[in-house]
C-alpha cells in the first residue's frame, strides 16, 4: 500500500474516460501507480471499441516530454486512447504569447507606400492604408479610414480572420492562403465592407459590414481568439 | 537663425529643381536671404535653371572635402544680391558626402540666411538621405499622375520618420483641362491619399520651359500662371512665420479640400 489518498481516479463519463491526476505528488509516482491500475482494471476483450481518454492534470505543469510518457503508458492498454490533456496552468511564456495573439494591436497613422505593419493577433488601422502600403495580422484587419494597400488577415492561414474597412478599395486581399485583387478595370471603392472567405466557394467574398454578424457571429468572442493561438 | 527647405518627391522629373530655382527667386523678391543648394551630386542642374553654370568655381563636394570655405564656392545670383547657389559637383559621386557633412553646412548657412532651400536628387537612397540630413522642414512635391503620387506617398512615409515637421505638398504641372476631363487625378484626391497639408498648385504653364532653358526662372515675371503659383507658394512659407493674413490664403485652399470630405462622407 502506497498511501491512503489515491493519486489517480478514474471517472466513467459519456465520452468515455476522465483521469483526475493528483497534483501534490511527483510525476514519477504518478506513472508508476498509472501503469499498476491499468494493469488491474485495464484488462478486456480485444474486440471492444476504442475507449478515449481526458486526463485532468489539476494544477500541474507537464512539459511536451512529459505528456509523451503520460500517453505512451495510457497507450500500452489496447482500448485507450488519450483524446486531450488538461491543465489549470500554463507557462508564462505560453501566457505571453495568448495575450500576444488575441490582443488587439491598434496603429495610429498612414500606411503609406512601402511602408508594412505585422501584428500578431488583431490589427485596427487608424487611418489609411496607401497603394503600396501593406498590413499583417496573424487575426483580424479592421481599417479604420481607407484600405487603398495590401491586407492580409489570417497571415498563419486562419481562414475565419476576416478584412474590415470603413473605405473598401484594396489593391489585394488575402485571408489565410486565399488571395483576391481589384478588377483591373478602375473599379471604385466601396463604404464600409466586410471581406471574409465563404468555405464553400473557396475564395473571398466582400459583403456589407452588417453582414459579417451572420458570417462570423464569434468573431469577437475570447473562445474563437484563443482557439486560434 | 534661418530655416532649411528640402525639396523632393521620389520620382525623377517631377519638378525638383524647377521648385526650388523659381521659391528661392519669390523668396528673394520678398528681400529674404536665401540660399539654394543643389545636393544632386553628379547630375547638378540647379545652376544651369538659375542661368548661373558659368560663374562656378567651387563646389558642395570641394567644401565637404575641406577644399575651399563654404563662402567661397557660393556664387551670387545675377539678378538678386541676397540670393545665392551652393552648386553641386558634377564630376563626383553621390558617396563623395555624407549626411552629416551636409548638415554641417547647412547649419553653419543658417546662422547667415534666413531660408536655406535644399534641391533633393530623385530617389530614396544615399542622395536623398544627404539632402534631408540638414533640413527642418520639407516640401515634396508630385504631378497629377498615379505613380508619382505613389513615390510621394512613399517619400512622405520616410520623411516622417525624420526629425522634421511633417512635410508640406505642392502639386505641380496640373492641366486643367484634362482634371475637368476626369483624365488626370484631381487636387482632392491627390491630397485625400496623402494626407497632408497643401501648400501651392502650379499649373502646368510653357513659361517654366522656357525660363528654365533661359536661366531665367518664371517667377520672376509676374504675367504667368506658374510665376504667381510660386510666389504665393513663397508667401505661404512666410506666412508661417508672420501669420494672421497670409495664412487665409493658405486656409482657402485647405477649407475647400475640407468642404469636399464634408460633402462625400
């Protein structure tokens, strides 16, 4: 008998499993009482299906190697599968680079010819964006005064990132891997626009501000901006 | 203490040199001070549009060099005695000066004259970065034509990352005729996409051919269009330092532009 209180406890929910992992007690511990209760309870019939896992860490840390182990125990048994890995914690540079991506950066100028902004996370213009002039973000581009240059939402290929400007006249668009350009014939600018890509068309469509709401009604939800860090 | 002018705009052949022969002369007829300088090293024309090619001995890159005193290579213009040229060289090269042996003479010019006028070369390399060196403020100037429009918009973007006030717009060589038409950009627009101030239009006028051929800039004779555009362009830049009227001037082209935005939006 190792303790009293059970480092490991083993939940039965709809989904299948939930390990709650004791987080006072070391990793090693952990392991070795992991493989012990496999070993007992884990044992059934080959043809049974595939039982996924969720493993609640508590307020413990485990790093990339660690929750290689943890999987690869949890593995050995046939009939498990580790479907996630949750944890009450993260680092701080993990905590660093969430607030990074789903900050909203603000840039109070002109975007002039030449000139490129990249941002992690969203981009709101405040002012123009000139022909030649070019504007990044890893989310959102949302011109405040007229976008005449290159805007590119969704630079690491977040496809739901979506183009907003009060004066819609871009030389090119691109969300994500989708890129569109200006007609070549001199086409005028239009007021205040959304452009976002419609998955099933594959390729960018601009559509009225309003209705953006209906296209991308997550858009500013904090779920949508973290899911994409 | 005077001021330091530059001239530029990007794009070659827009009217740099014509700007800065034809503001110094309207400055010299408002009996200021003035000093041009050409910092187009190896392409020097400031002097031949000034009628002034005969009289150098010295130039820019003689004085960096340490060859000659300043005062010595300035050439005296032949109609006003309060106006004189600092030529560039035409036999060296852009690499010859540096930034900082421009704006040493530049300085050291300011302590004489009031308005010290700078002829940028086309580009934004070394050339440019030499002429802007020394310079407190900055005109740029553009044509109706998109990529012009588009190299000011660039150079305005690197003036502002200069210790200089943010630069002011002459728009040159405007035909009216052909803005009425819808075929060349209007004043409006052009000034919407660049966003600052507007300081002068100049239509485009054959008196600047033919004084800059003669030597004679055309703001010296008051009977064509260009010459007024460019005096009150002068009397603009003076109207800074000595405000009340002579910025209404100045105002009436800027409320315009305004009412514009005020009607669209």
């Amino acid at each position: 008998m190792m303790t009293n209180i059970q480092k490991i406890m083993i939940k039965g929910t709809r989904d299948g499993l939930t390990l709650h992992l004791d987080d006072q007690c070391s990793f090693p511990s952990i392991l070795k009482e992991l493989e012990h209760k496999l070993s007992i309870n884990g044992v059934a019939e080959e043809d049974q299906p595939m039982i996924r896992v969720t493993i609640q860490l508590g307020n413990r840390y485990l790093t990339e190697e660690q929750k290689e182990q943890l999987i690869a125990v949890i593995r050995d048994k046939q009939q498990l599968v580790v479907d996630h890995i949750e944890s009450n914690v993260i680092t701080r540079q993990e905590a660093l680079e969430w607030k990074e991506n789903t900050a909203i950066t603000p840039i109070v100028k002109t975007v002039r010819s030449g000139q490129v902004i990249k941002v992690r996370g969203d981009l709101l213009v405040i002012g123009d964006v000139n022909p030649g002039g070019q504007v990044v973000a890893s989310g959102n581009v949302f011109v405040m005064g007229k976008l005449r240059g290159v805007a590119h939402a969704g630079n690491d290929g977040d496809t739901q990132a979506v183009v907003a400007a009060s004066y819609m006249q871009p030389t090119q668009l691109r969300i994500g891997e989708h890129v569109s350009r200006s007609p070549d014939a001199g086409a005028e600018g239009v007021y205040m626009e959304c452009a976002y890509v419609e998955v099933s068309q594959e390729n960018i469509l601009i559509d009225r501000l309003q209705e953006i709401v209906k296209k991308r009604p997550d858009l500013a939800s904090f779920e949508r901006r973290m899911s994409n860090g | 203490m005077g001021e330091a002018i530059v001239i530029t705009s990007g794009k070659g052949g827009v009217g740099k040199t014509t700007t800065t022969a034809n503001l110094g002369t309207a400055l010299a007829l408002q009996n200021k001070k003035v000093c041009l300088i050409d910092t187009d090293i190896g392409l020097r024309n400031l002097d031949v549009v000034m009628g002034l090619e005969n009289r150098i001995i010295y130039d820019i890159v003689d004085v960096v060099k340490g060859r000659c005193k300043t005062k010595q290579a300035l050439i005296t213009d032949k109609r006003f005695d309060c106006l004189h040229l600092l030529p560039a060289a035409q036999t060296s090269d852009k690499s010859e000066v540096t930034p900082e042996g421009i704006k040493a003479i530049v300085d050291e010019l300011k302590q004489d004259y009031d308005y010290i006028v700078i002829d940028c070369p086309a580009g934004i390399e070394q050339g440019y970065k030499n002429a802007v060196a020394g310079a407190d403020k900055a005109i740029v100037v553009t044509t109706p034509e998109k990529s012009s429009v588009r190299d000011a918009d660039r150079i305005i973007g690197l003036l502002e990352q200069e210790e200089i006030e943010s630069p002011k717009l002459v728009i040159n060589r405007i035909r009216n005729h052909m803005i009425k038409s819808g075929e060349m950009l209007d004043v409006d627009e052009i000034v919407s996409v660049l966003s600052i101030d507007l300081i002068g239009i100049v239509i485009d006028d054959d008196a600047v051919i033919k004084g800059a051929n003669s030597g004679e800039p055309v703001a010296m004779k008051p009977n064509s269009k260009a010459s007024i555009a460019y005096r009150n362009i002068a009397r603009r830049i003076l109207g800074e330092a000595v405000p009340l009227q002579k910025l209404d001037e100045d105002d009436g082209v800027l409320a315009k532009v305004k009412r514009f935005f005020g009607m669209r939006t």
